[in-house]
C-alpha cells in the first residue's frame, strides 16, 4: 500500500510539543506536592509538639546513695584473756538486757581471786597480833607514867615505853593500809572474774558473731570483739551528697528512700545530721547526711542499698507542665540598693515585649499576666528557696494559633515546674519543636519528635 509522505509529518511536528508541555506540568505538579508534603509549612500547630497543663504533685528534691545501719548497736568484746569456753547465742537471736551471751574460762582468774583472798585472811590476822602488841604497850606505858610520877622508874625506861607504844601504833597502820590494798586486789581480782561471763548491755538482736568457741583471746594487744548486738527497730539511712547539693539541705527537712528490692515502698524521715568533714574518693567531695526511720516489722536489713530523696520543696494537687515548655527570666537585677523581680526591667529601662527576638505566627498577643498574690505569696512562704520566678511559655489558643504567654513559676525540677498563676488546666503549651518529615527521612529517623528536640 502506498502513503503519502505529506500527511503523516504534519502530525508528528504537533504532537511532539504537546508531549513535552504535558511532562512539564506532571513534574511541576509532583515537585510542589514533594515539596508541600515534606517540606511545606501548613498548619502551623503542626510544627511543635505539645502537652497539656495537668494537676498534680511536684517535688523539688536532692537525691543520694546510702546505706542502712542499726541506729543504735554496741560490739560486745572480752575484757579478760582466756579461752572462749561457750557461745549461748545465735545471729539473729533476740535478747533481752543481762541475758547471758558467753563464757571465757575462769580457772586461772578464779585462783587468783583464792590466792588474794587468803592473803588478805593472813593480813588480818597479822593485824589482831599487832593490836595484841598495842594493848600490851599501852598498858607498859601507862605503868611507867605511874612510876616516874613516884619517881619509881627512871626517865629513860619512860621513853623507850613511849617508843614501844609508838611503833606498835606505826605497825598497825602500815598493816591496815595493806589490807586495803589487798581488798581493792581482791575487788579487781573478782571483777575480772565476773568478766569472764559475758551479759547482754541492753535489748537487741544478734546480727554477727565473729568468735568461735575454743578461740583463745588476748586483751592485751586489742580488745577482742565477740558479736555485735543491733536495736533494728530503729534503722539510720547514712548517704552521701555531693558538695554541690549539700548546701541546699537543711536539718529538720523531710527525706524518704527507696530500697533495690522494694522500690515502689518508701519509708519516711527527718533529716538529722550533716556531718561537717566529708570524704574525698577520687577527687569527689562528699558528706554523710543522716536521718532514721522506724523499721517496727523488721523489714529493713543492715547494709541495704537505699536511693534517698531530701525533699527541698513540694507541692500538692497544682497546676505542672514539663520543664522544657519554660523559656526562664534571667537572673535578678541589682539596681542601687534594692533588686529587681526576675524578668522585671530596670527602672528606666524600656519594658520587653513578650515576644522580644521571637517570631511569632498567627494572631500572637502579649500576655503579661501579673502574678496572683496568694498563690505566689503561699508558695514563698512554704519554700523560700523556691520563691515564685516568671518564665514565657507558647500555648495553643482556641483558632489554633501559637502565643507565648508569661507566667509565674513555683517548685521546679529537671522533669516538670509548677504554674502559679498565667495558664489552667488543659491548657496545650508547646514542648518542643518538630522536625518536617522530609528532614526525618533524611536523618534517618521514622518519625516524631528527634533526640533533644525541646530542651532548652
């Protein structure tokens, strides 16, 4: 069959532009729904995370490390040398004051306490001989007194009856004053018996025996301790802070703890001692913070790990937000004598607008609330170390758009900070903010809110 080549090229110079114009709009139009869908603005709401002001408690508190002891313990040790005969108790018996713990073998100490008590029989009968001496020297004396009053006797046999009379005096003496110090021998000598029987100083239970029967111990060089005797209804949590957080605990505030095995319980104090000297342990500076608690049903064990939290400040049932939705004032101002109010300008100054140096989309207003005097005055009051500042936060309002607001903040910590006066609950205050998704597809990431995103 034959064509015409005339009818066919008319066509083809027609369709080739139509087909390029075409792929020109299809790309156009897939680049900008690209663009729209990964990197497009759109709702602004949509570029923040954000989280609801909620009512509950919040805690401002210094955490530490411990460990348990006995409140009160005493290790009971030999004060005598000997041979440990018997051991009456076990670890974990329960005794009571004067109960009978052990016994050191008293052979040696029981003669020697023979040995003192017949000298001190023979001293006493030396003393009855002497005193015999004296009656027989006074009565000669007195003769001789008579005599020499007759002029019977001569001036020298007088004074060698006087001197008789004086020496037996003088022999009595000396033999009173050793019987004295053979009755305190024999008291020591009997003490020291009596220590060979070891009694309980008061109530407790045994927690660790670290003698055996048979051993030989030897107070001469040390004390020997036998087994220690612990009161655990009373438990001390002795912890260690750091020099950074100590300066913020005081004496009289509330503490509790947590155990490894019973995390979810907590056992409730009072914080009663900050010891002055710390320990150093690898260039870290730390001091012994202590406190009891009751431990009526024996739960609390001797060296438990416990977590412990000294409360700086708490609040009950309030408004709270997380902590990364707060933009704080800074620091206060001094001016002359007095000081200005976090975030207040200096008297002079021009007054900072609440969206100074921050964009601000939609129908962004400024709101400087003033801060509600009771709350604020309520929450000074409870904890002056955590007196109300001002921050700025971003809130979703009812069209959707994004406002930042001032409000007055009370008891904060690293997760949450409550609201004193410029928000209510329920209200959705912006966290952080959220990357487009072409942006988490690049970096990676599935989706949601990046690593870090919020912080400040």
């Amino acid at each position: 069959m034959n064509t015409v080549p005339g009818s066919v090229r008319p066509r083809r110079r027609w369709l080739r532009p139509v087909l390029v114009i075409l792929a020109l709009v299809l790309l156009a139009g897939g680049g900008w729904f690209a663009w729209a869908k990964w990197f497009g603005n759109g709702n602004p709401a949509d570029q923040y995370v954000f989280a609801a002001v909620q009512r509950g408690d919040i805690e401002d508190v210094v955490t530490a490390t411990g460990t348990l002891q006995p409140r009160d313990y005493v290790d009971v040790g030999a004060q005598v040398s000997g041979q440990l005969k018997k051991i009456h108790v076990e670890v974990g018996s329960e005794v009571t004051a004067g109960d009978l713990l052990a016994e050191i073998d008293p052979t040696v100490l029981q003669s020697k306490v023979d040995a003192t008590r017949a000298l001190l029989r023979n001293q006493r009968a030396q003393l009855m001989e002497r005193e015999s001496n004296l009656l027989l020297a006074e009565s000669l004396h007195r003769r001789q007194v008579n005599l020499m009053a007759e002029d019977a006797t001569t001036a020298e046999a007088l004074q060698n009856a006087e001197a008789v009379l004086r020496a037996a005096k003088a022999q009595i003496e000396a033999l009173k004053a050793q019987i004295d110090q053979s009755e305190s021998n024999l008291r020591a000598d009997e003490a020291n018996l009596n220590y060979t029987r070891i009694y309980a100083p008061f109530a407790g239970t045994v927690v660790s025996i670290t003698a055996r029967t048979g051993q030989t111990l030897n107070t001469n060089q040390s004390a020997p301790i036998i087994l220690r005797i612990a009161d655990l209804s009373t438990m001390t949590v002795q912890t260690q802070v750091s020099e950074a957080d100590v300066t913020r605990l005081k004496v009289g505030m509330d503490a509790y703890f947590t155990t490894l095995g019973n995390p979810n319980q907590r056992w409730y104090g009072r914080l009663s001692q900050i010891e002055p000297t710390p320990t150093v342990t690898n260039n870290v500076v730390l001091f012994n913070a202590l406190f009891d608690v009751p431990n009526p049903d024996r739960t609390l064990m001797t060296q438990m790990t416990a977590q412990a939290f000294f409360v700086v400040a708490s609040a009950r049932d309030v408004l709270t937000v997380p902590a990364s939705a707060l933009t704080m004032d800074g620091p206060r101002r001094r001016t002359g004598s007095g000081a200005s109010a976090p975030g207040t300008p200096a008297p002079g100054a021009a007054k900072p607008s609440a969206a100074a140096g921050k964009p601000v989309s939609g129908n962004a207003t400024s709101n400087n609330a003033t801060p509600a005097k009771p709350a604020a005055d309520a929450a000074r009051a409870a904890h002056p170390a955590s007196a109300p500042r001002t921050a700025t936060v971003k809130v979703l309002d009812a069209k959707g758009n994004i406002e930042e607001r001032r409000v007055t903040v009370g008891i904060g910590n690293r997760v949450q900070a409550q609201i004193v006066d410029g928000l209510e609950e329920g209200t959705q205050v912006v966290t952080g903010q959220r990357q487009p998704a072409g942006q988490r597809r690049a970096a990676g990431m599935p989706g949601g809110i990046p690593p870090g995103a919020g912080r400040r």
